[in-house]
C-alpha cells in the first residue's frame, strides 16, 4: 500500500507544556485512519501540524510527497479539512459557503450533492448563526470534502451530532473511502473508533501509546471476555476447573466468568452437563474502552 | 481570480446583511452634512474654508470619511471578528492565499465606499446645490487612492489589534480624532497650533485634501498624493509580517 501520509518523531510543545512529544505514523493510501484518545492528548496539534496549519518544533512529515512546512498552499489544493474550532461568517447562507467553497479549485464536486447527502437541503437558504450545533458541524465535513480531496481531516466530527445523524455520518464517511479518498479521522468516542476505523493509532498525553486494527488492539490488550448468566445455585466450584477460565464472580445470582479464547462454548457444555440451562448466557466482548484502560490506567473521558 | 470574484461578492452581500455596520457607514458623513450645512449654509467666504463654500468644502471631506470609517471601524472589527470566531482558521485551512482575502477587501471596500461617496455628493448637490468636481478624473483617481490606502491601514490595524472589543474602542476614537482634526470638522483657519498638529499627524487629512483639492480646482496634490502612497506601502507590508489567522 502506497504511504499518503507520514510522521517521524514529531513534536510539538507549548511553552513547558509537551502537547505532542515523538509521534510516528504513517497512513496508507484509501484507509480510514483513526487517532483516539482523552480530551487535551495532542490529538488536533498532531493533525493540525500534519495539515501544515501549526509550526511544530522537531520531526519530519510528508503528506502526499509534500512537506507541510514548506508546501502549505499546494498541500491544502489536496487535502480537505474539518478543523475542531472553527466557523464561517454569522450571516453567509448555507448554499453560499459550498458554493464559495468549491470556487477554491477547479475539481470541485457537484455541491449540490453534497448538501443533500449532508442532510442541509431544507437548510440551503438558513444563515450559519441559525443552525443548530449538528447541522454547523455537518455544513463544515461538508466543506471539508467540496474540493474532492485525496485526503480528508475531520477532527471530531461527530461532535454536536445526535445519535442518529452520527450513523448517517458513518455510513457517509465509508462512502468517501470508498470513492478512494483517505480519511484521518480524530475523535475520542471509542464506539466511533471501532466501528469506522480500519487502523488505529491511541494517543495519551501526547504519547501515541498503541496502533494497530480496532479488533488488533483488543485481542493483545484485552483478550479477556466475560461470559454472564443468573443461576440460583450458590455453590459452583467447577466453574473454576475450566480451561481457559481466570476468574469467577457472583453479584447474587449474576455470576461472571472471566476467560480467555473459546470460554463461552466451554462454559455453556460445561453448565448443561451440570444440569444448569441459564435462558440468559451471553457474553460480553471487551471493547475499545477495556483496551484504553488496560493501556492507559484510565478512561477516555477523564 | 473567479475566488476572488466571488469572495467578493459574498463579503458585500455579508456587508448588506449587517445592519449596524451598513448605518454608522452610510449615515455618519450625512449626518454631519446635514448639521454643518444647516449650520454654515454654503455662502463662500473669504477667510474660511479655503475660500469657497462650507458646504463645497466639507463634501469631500466626508467623502474620505467615508473611507475612514469603513477603513478604521469596519475592517479592524471585520478581521477581529472573524480571527475571534475561527472563520480566519476555516480560510486558512483552504486553498485560498492570503492575497485573494485582502483583495476581496479592497474591492468591497471600493464598492461601498463608491456607494456612500455618490450618496454623499447627491445629497449635497440636492440640498446645498454644491459645484460639482472641477476635475472629475482627478477626484476619482484620489478617491482610488485613498480607499487603497485606508484598506491597507484598516488591515493593519486588524492585524494588529486583539479583540474585536479592543478594535471596536479604538477605531471609534481613531476616526473621531481624524474626523474632528483631520478636516471634516472645524476649519483649519480656527483651529489652534496644536490642534493643525494632531490633524497633520492623522493619515486621513491626507486623502481628505487629496479630494478635495481637484474638487475644487486647486490640481492634483502631489505631496499628500505620495504620502498616501507611503502609507499604503509602509500598512501593507506591515500587513503582511504581522498578520495572524488565529
Ligand atoms: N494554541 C495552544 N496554546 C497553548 N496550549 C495549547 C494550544 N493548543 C493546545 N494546547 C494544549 O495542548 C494540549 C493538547 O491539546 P490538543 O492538541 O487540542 O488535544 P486534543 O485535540 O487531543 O484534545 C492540551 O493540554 C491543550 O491545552
Ligand atoms: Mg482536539
């Protein structure tokens, strides 16, 4: 796969505070390339550096064959972006930002498209100060892909989005890759991470602390599933005979077994042949969220 | 040049759809034409005004007031805003260079401020009958120069200041001086030393009589013409070191 992006030991302090401290990643060409981690992490300086939008102190980055630095104007005719503090003027009206927007380059798309796609049709003749936090933000990823980039930045994307109108963005977001455009999205919703993202790089306190597929990260970081089920019985010592099993807990009747690899199916012949046929046994796969913990001590949202 | 074209306008469809700005721009130099000429009529008299008409003498005056205020309220409280609010940081972000955003300035400023000067001299001639332009080419060409000239030292100031509250009180307080001192307000005959003083030291005396002297036929004023020039140089390549997106 043909690198579009790469960063060697980028860093980027301000003042004493080391906001991105030797960062190294590189981004394949038509991946939808996730950067995960808390609030204040480093993750929009890092993206923001790439984009050529911030001076950074060391490192080397080369996005498309051009250096950021050096290449700014030629580097954003290519790049679409989606910054997270950004805004348009209170009064301009929604059909006039995308059509303004795509006057930039000559290989604009259709904007028209663009703006149903994004759900802003009813809202083509509404002033930006008039529109609600969702549909800014919508108007803005909008924008961020009028010039038909080879690369889009959406830093927080589905920030001010309700739920239903971030699976929409979802499924948008897989229909540009699809088209080949390679997308770095930012964020620090786990659910979104790991359900969009092909690879994903963790960032926690300006150290990228793990990279590699949503379902690569949880198998090294947390191989661990839970099988749960009610049973009234108080007393099973067998449950810790199992193979693969590691623990076992009880919450009343909730008992909770924790293991590793085929434990669900060991477990569930291992409670019929005891004569125990819960109809409640599931199991609890460890997500994302089980992952960032086990790396970083703590939560995303602290 | 079709993005700055359409920069453009967008920026005068903004300019219209903002009713405060649109009305201390337009209405601040009728207002004065209004009072001063109720005040003094437009007889000549020999020892003021240059000889000429009150009236005749102030409607260039408030024609570069014009420029003034669009130039040293407008602009700085224009860019502040939009650094403030992130609008300069979604510009950066596109391929847009930084010449195609001041340019657009420039031409909506040309625009607007055509609007209010053909206003203003309307207004003039219909209640106060003034002569019209001895050398209109003349007058044109320094009206040119001074909006080019003030947009440079309104994007300075833009550049320069913090905060839109910030360009807001000083560029009440800039065009106020530049208006009262500068040659719209009491004529220089009355004035004291130190008064003339400050007026020289105000960059809008300079286009004021620049107008003002082919208006009335006294020629084309090579000295201020230059030190228009000067400032416009001088503002813009300030302009361009100092300049923050964010
Ligand atoms: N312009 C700035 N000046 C000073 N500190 C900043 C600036 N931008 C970000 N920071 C600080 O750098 C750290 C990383 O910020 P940021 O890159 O925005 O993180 P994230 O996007 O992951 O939330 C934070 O502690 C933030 O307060
Ligand atoms: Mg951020």
């Amino acid at each position: 796969m043909k690198k579009v992006i790469e960063v060697e030991h980028l860093r980027k302090a301000y003042g004493s505070l080391v906001a991105v401290n030797d960062v190294s990643f590189s981004v394949a060409e038509g991946e939808i390339f996730g950067i995960l981690g808390p609030n204040g992490a480093g993750k929009t300086t890092t993206v923001e550096c790439v984009q050529g939008l911030r001076p950074f102190d060391s490192g080397l980055i080369h996005v498309l064959g051009l250096d950021p630095k050096s290449d700014g104007i030629a580097l954003r005719q290519l790049i679409g972006s989606q910054l997270q503090e950004s805004a348009l003027p209170d009064r301009i009206k929604v059909w006039e930002a995308l059509d303004l927007f795509s006057s930039f380059l000559p290989h604009s798309l259709n904007w028209c498209e663009l703006m149903n796609q994004w759900g802003l049709a009813e809202k083509r003749n509404a002033s930006f100060s008039s529109l609600s936090g969702g549909q800014r933000q919508r108007l803005l990823v909008a924008l961020a892909l009028v010039n038909n980039p080879k690369i889009v930045f959406l830093d927080e994307m589905t920030a001010g989005l309700d739920p239903a109108a971030r699976h929409v963005a979802w499924d948008l977001i897989r229909a540009i890759r699809e088209r080949g455009t390679t997308v770095v999205l930012v964020t620090h919703f786990m659910d979104e991470a790991e359900h969009l993202c092909d690879r994903l790089a963790i960032v926690d306190q300006g150290k990228l602390v793990a990279l590699d597929t949503p379902q690569g990260l949880i198998t090294t970081y947390a191989n661990q599933s839970k099988v749960v089920f009610t049973a009234e019985h108080t007393d099973l010592p067998w449950l810790k005979q199992i193979p693969h099993v590691r623990s076992v807990t009880r919450h009343g009747p909730r008992v909770e077994v924790e293991g590793t690899g085929p434990v669900l199916a060991l477990v569930a012949a291992s409670l019929v042949d005891h004569g125990i046929v819960p109809s409640d046994l599931r199991t609890e796969q460890p997500t994302l969220e089980d992952v960032f913990l086990n790396i970083t001590g703590h939560g995303a949202h602290n | 040049m079709r993005t700055l074209l359409k920069l453009t306008w967008v920026e005068l469809k903004l300019f219209v759809r903002e009713p405060i700005t649109m009305v201390f721009t337009f209405a601040l130099p009728l207002i004065f034409l209004f009072v001063m000429g109720g005040v003094f009529k437009n007889n000549p008299d020999p020892d003021v005004y240059r000889g000429v008409g009150a009236i005749d003498y102030y409607t260039p005056a408030y024609i570069a007031l014009v420029i003034g205020s669009i130039a040293v309220v407008g602009l700085p409280v224009h860019f502040t805003a939009y650094r403030e609010r992130g609008v300069l940081r979604r510009f950066r972000a596109s391929p847009i260079p930084l010449w195609t955003i001041f340019g657009s300035q420039v031409l909506v400023s040309l625009v607007i401020a055509a609007v209010g000067g053909v206003l203003v001299t309307v207004a003039a001639k219909l209640a106060f009958n003034i002569g019209m332009p001895e050398s209109p080419g003349l007058v044109i060409g320094a009206f040119i120069a001074g909006v080019l000239s003030f947009v440079a030292f309104g994007i300075l100031l833009g550049s320069l200041l913090p905060t839109t509250r910030a360009a807001q009180g000083l560029g009440l307080i800039l065009i106020i001086i530049m208006l009262i001192l500068g040659g719209a307000g009491p004529p220089r005959e009355v004035m004291t030393s130190v008064m003339r003083g400050v007026g020289d030291a105000t960059p809008l005396r300079y286009v004021i009589v620049l107008i003002q002297d082919p208006w009335l036929g006294f020629g084309w004023n090579w000295a201020f013409f230059l030190i228009v020039m000067g400032i416009m140089v001088v503002a813009s390549l300030l302009s361009r070191r100092l300049f923050r997106w964010e």
